[in-house]
C-alpha cells in the first residue's frame, strides 16, 4: 500500500498550480458561453424567420449539431481548427488550444442556446409581437425592444442550468491539451501516483461550483418557467 | 480527392467496429442506468429520511461533478484502492459502461422521481387502505403508472448517453471516436475522418430524437 498524499493539497505550489487549471477552467466557460450564447441567438432568429432560406438551414444546423457529441467537435477543432482557420489570418497561423477548445464547446452548446431561446421567444403570446408592430415598430426593432428583453427574462434559469453542462463539459479540453483542472490533475497524478486523491480532489471543485449554481438556478424557480422553455433546458441537460 | 479514403485506407474495418463498440456500450450502460436510477428515484420518494438523503446525495455528486471526472476515477484510481473492474482488454470498457451507468443513472433517477410525485396521492392511500404493503403498492400501483409520463424524458436521457459514450475513447476504448481518431491520425485526412465518425453519430441519434417526438405525441394524445 501506498502511503496517501493529502498533504499535498495543502502545498501552496500544488494549490497554485491547481489554481491555474481552475482559472482555465471557468475562463474556457465564460468564452464558450459568450460565443454561443451570440452564435446560439442568431440561430434561434433563423429558425424562426419567415424566409425558407434563413429557417431550413437554422434549423439544420442545430438539429445536426445538438445530435453530435461534443467532444467529437472538440478533437475536431483541436487538429483541424489551425488549417480551417489559415484562409483567414495567413498561412503558418496556429490556432491556440484554449480557442479549439472554446470553439467546439460554443459550437455545441449554440445549438442548445438557440433551442432554448427559440423556446423562449415562442412562448410569449403573439400578441406582443403583433402590438409592438401595429405601434409601427419594425420587425427587428419589435424583437429588440419587445421581444427579447421579456423572452430573456424567462429564460435565464434554463440558462443558467446549462451553464453547469457547460462548466462539466470543460474538462472534455484536456483531452486537446488545455492546462485545465483535468488536465492538471493527469499531470501530477503520473508524478505523484496518486490518482484517488487527484480526482476525489479535482471532483469537489466541480461539485462545490455546479452545486452552487444549481442550487441557484433552482431559487430562480426554474420550475415556474414555461413548460415549453423548461422542457427544452432539460433535455439535453444530461449531455 | 475526397471520399478516396475509403479506396485507398485498408483498415476501415476500424468504423464498423468502433461503432458497434459505441453500440453495446449504450445499451449496456442504458440498461444499468434504467435499474440503478430507478432504485435510486425509489430511494429518493422513500417514507424514511435516511434512505431520501442518500437518494439524494447520489443524485447531487453524479450529476454536478463531470463524466470524464468520474470516468477518470474509475480507470486510473480504483486499481490503486484494490479493485479490478476486468483483465488487461477488458478493464477500459468495463470502466466505461460502469462510469457511463452512473452517472446517468442520476438522471434517470430526476425523471423517474417527477413521474413517481406525479401520481395523485389518493392511489397510493387506497392501495394502502385495501391491504397492500409500501412496496407492493409502489411496484403495481405506482411505478406502472409513471410509465407513460417518463418514457419521452428518458428518451433525451438515452439520447444523451448514446452521445457520451464517446468519452470511453478519452480512457483507450475503441469505439466510434476513437475509430475516427486512429483514421485520422494513420492518412491526416480528418475532414473525411471526422464526417464519417459524424455521420455515425447521426445514424444512432437522430433515429432516437425522432422516436422521443413521435412519442412524445402519442402519449400526449393518448391521456
């Protein structure tokens, strides 16, 4: 038997370096959200556009995107972002890991966004839409100005529960080789050999922040949103 | 040229297997779910708190710590406490289809536990009042009941976990994924590597998604 190393976990150099994974860790997630929340609202407007060629490949995009596992888009970005991106910023261009690994989360989690706003914006009465334009609004100045900001309000707890999806998901990084918590626990384990208290230890740190923000999410009353937003943000919770 | 791949790479036999690789994991991992968040959802609803807590508790740590963190855990620390989930081939998928049924299990739990709260309370006071003991009348009053409002949610959980079986390729088992990666990684063409391992995917989810709606209709209509 070996002899534990507990201790370990109070060494300030450990501490630190397990700070870094973990500064990594929420930075991926707060990038991921931004981007998808921005890519996630565009496809929620295009599937609910009135123009075939907006809605048919919205719709597409998200229900092909939704049905593919995210860490398939995240090895995908992780070999393949650099050439894809090289037309754009020159040759010899390297996509830094961290925003592989940024893009294939946001790539994902877009596609749940754009459901979940989508339900959002469906679930207010149409009434609104149809006040806010016999006022003289335009289409897009309605959504802005009526729309939205109501259809936002409602949809924050959903959100807010994917955001926990989206903090799990950011370990599926390190298997790109962002120095995230995983990433940081593999790297001491193999030195320490220790892997019981590693990831015991790299466990209660997700733990304490997705409990936190379920628990919340749930004094929102993710419960009192509508069936349809709620129905929507729970099912693709699991993945 | 695209699509040359597959004229010119001899060992495409590595798809096929990946994916029936991903294919058993599934349905195993499914089923392990299914039994074990049903126990966990009857301990959840349970008339003692203890058994409520522990319910509970299962359902907190599995469902807010990450699946590559649990499945972590389970192929590289439990050989270190003295445990040995298989021989040297078969240890990585036996982590997997176990780290898998785990973890959604407590998401199967979640829905089989809103099913169960979701039967009126008078059913189970006349089962009681007609002589059936607790569990009696939970395994042909209520659980039979909860059936039909559980059986679309459980769908997106199988959805879910079809998807996330590709996380056993992190820990070396070679599924569909891991098929892709070792393509890829053999003829450096992962465009037609990755949209071949996609399109697999597709082939196991979107079959699934579309049978979740259809019932998800049918039952609507149907009650």
């Amino acid at each position: 038997m070996r002899p534990d190393t507990w201790h370990l976990f109070v060494d300030p150099a450990i501490l630190r370096f397990f700070g870094e994974g973990l500064l990594q860790t929420l930075l991926l997630s707060v990038a991921a959200v931004g981007l998808s929340f921005a890519v996630g609202l565009l496809f929620a407007l295009g599937r609910l556009s009135t123009r075939r060629w907006l809605r048919w490949p919205s719709t597409a995009y998200v229900e092909s995107i939704r049905a593919l596992p995210v860490l398939l888009l995240i090895v995908y970005f992780g070999i393949k972002g650099s050439s894809l991106l090289r037309p754009v910023f020159g040759e010899g261009f390297e996509l830094p890991r961290f925003w592989a690994g940024v893009f294939g989360l946001a790539l994902y989690t877009s596609a749940i966004l754009a459901e979940i706003i989508r339900a959002g914006i469906l679930s207010l009465p149409r009434g609104q839409t149809e006040a806010a334009r016999a006022l003289g609004l335009s289409h897009a100045r309605s959504l802005r100005y009526v729309i939205l900001p109501q259809a936002l309000r409602l949809m924050v707890p959903a959100m807010m529960a994917q955001l926990t999806t989206i903090i799990k998901d950011t370990s599926l990084v390190a298997t790109i080789g962002v120095a995230e918590l995983v990433r940081q626990g593999r790297i001491l384990y193999t030195q320490f050999f220790n892997p019981i208290e590693v990831f015991l230890f790299i466990g209660a740190i997700y733990f304490v922040i997705c409990f936190g923000l379920s628990q919340a999410s749930r004094r929102l009353e993710l419960g009192r949103a509508p069936k349809a937003i709620r129905d929507v943000a729970l099912r693709d919770l699991a993945a | 040229m695209p699509g040359g791949i597959v004229l010119e790479f001899p060992e495409l036999y590595l798809f096929p297997s990946g994916l029936w690789i991903t294919v058993q994991l599934a349905i195993l991992s499914l089923l392990g779910s299914l039994v074990l968040g049903t126990l966990v959802a009857i301990f959840r609803v349970a008339p003692a708190r203890p058994l409520r807590w522990i319910g509970g508790a299962y359902v907190e740590i599995f469902r807010n710590t990450p699946l590559l963190v649990q499945l972590f855990f389970l192929y590289f620390a439990t050989p270190y406490i003295g445990i040995y989930l298989g021989t040297r081939e078969t240890f990585a998928f036996n982590a997997a289809l176990l780290g898998l049924a785990l973890y959604h299990a407590a998401y199967v739990a979640e829905v089989v536990r809103g099913g169960l709260l979701g039967i009126d309370k008078g059913q189970i006071e006349a089962a009681r009042s007609l002589g059936l003991s607790y569990l009696q009348a939970l395994r042909y009053i209520q659980l039979p009941q909860t059936f039909r409002s559980v059986i679309p949610p459980l769908g997106n959980v199988s959805i879910a976990l079809v998807k996330n079986t590709s996380l056993a390729a992190t820990i070396g088992v070679a599924d569909l994924l891991y098929a892709g990666e070792i393509v890829e990684s053999r003829t450096f063409r992962a465009e037609e590597a990755f949209v071949a391992v996609a399109l697999l995917y597709l082939v196991l989810t979107v079959p699934l998604g579309i049978g979740v709606n259809w019932l998800e209709r049918r039952l609507q209509v149907a009650r």
